[in-house]
C-alpha cells in the first residue's frame, strides 16, 4: 500500500475525486493545483521521504507532467518515488516512458475507481469486484 501520494493536478475537483477515494484507504493524499508548489514540498526532505507515488496531470500549465517526472527523476533522493501520469490524451502515446521505467504507469481520464484502487492502493475492493 503506497501511504502518501502526492497529486498536481489543475483541477481542484480531481484532486478532490482521488482524496474522497483513497483516503478511506489509508491513503494520505497532499495535493497541488502547481508543479512549483510540489516541488518546494519536495525541497523539505522530512516531507519528500513520505511520499511513495506521485500523480501528476500531463497538461497543465505553465509546468507540465512531463517537465514535473524530469525534474523528479532527476533528483536522487526523489527518483525511486513512483511516477504515474494522469491524462485525457492517447495513451499508447506514453507506453515507450513505462517501457522504459520512466513512470510507473498511466492513468486515463475517464478513471475506473476499481482500476485506480489497484493501481494505488495495491488492493481492489470486493464489492467493486463484484459490480464489474
């Protein structure tokens, strides 16, 4: 179970979606609407060591995902935190960057919640499961 994510996201609504979900999980979620308010948490190495993923919306502006997973990679002591990448766009278009470990993987806009459970909290409840 990934404990603390952080999630940039431009949309208060998403980032407010993804904490409804997982926090019952056991999830602490520390959002951002900016890359750069992100990145100063991330500069707080007490703040940094609890993070265990990170979800960032590939468009946004004027920082986007992409410019946000090179300037975590980047850093050792941020570069083995989980990468996913949350987008509207094709995905197939960013499987050469999970190919290549780059980020750990995408997640598409639509989200299933079922899908994103699994994905983030390393577990799938039954009862979503079974509604399947």
């Amino acid at each position: 179970m990934k404990t603390h994510l952080l999630m940039v996201d431009d949309n208060k609504e998403i980032l407010e979606i993804f904490k409804e979900i997982l926090e019952p999980y056991g999830v602490k979620v520390v959002t951002f609407c900016k890359v750069e308010d992100a990145k100063a948490y991330l500069q707080n190495p007490f703040s940094a060591a609890k993070i265990r993923a990170i979800v960032s919306d590939l468009m946004m502006g004027p920082t986007d995902g992409l410019d946000f997973l090179t300037y975590v990679k980047s850093k050792p002591d941020l570069e083995q935190i989980d990468f996913y990448l949350l987008t509207g766009a094709e995905v197939s278009v960013f499987e050469s960057f999970v190919r290549s470990n780059k980020i750990k993987g995408i997640i598409s806009k639509p989200f299933h919640v079922s899908k994103l459970l699994e994905i983030l909290v390393d577990e799938e409840p039954e009862y979503y499961r079974n509604a399947a």
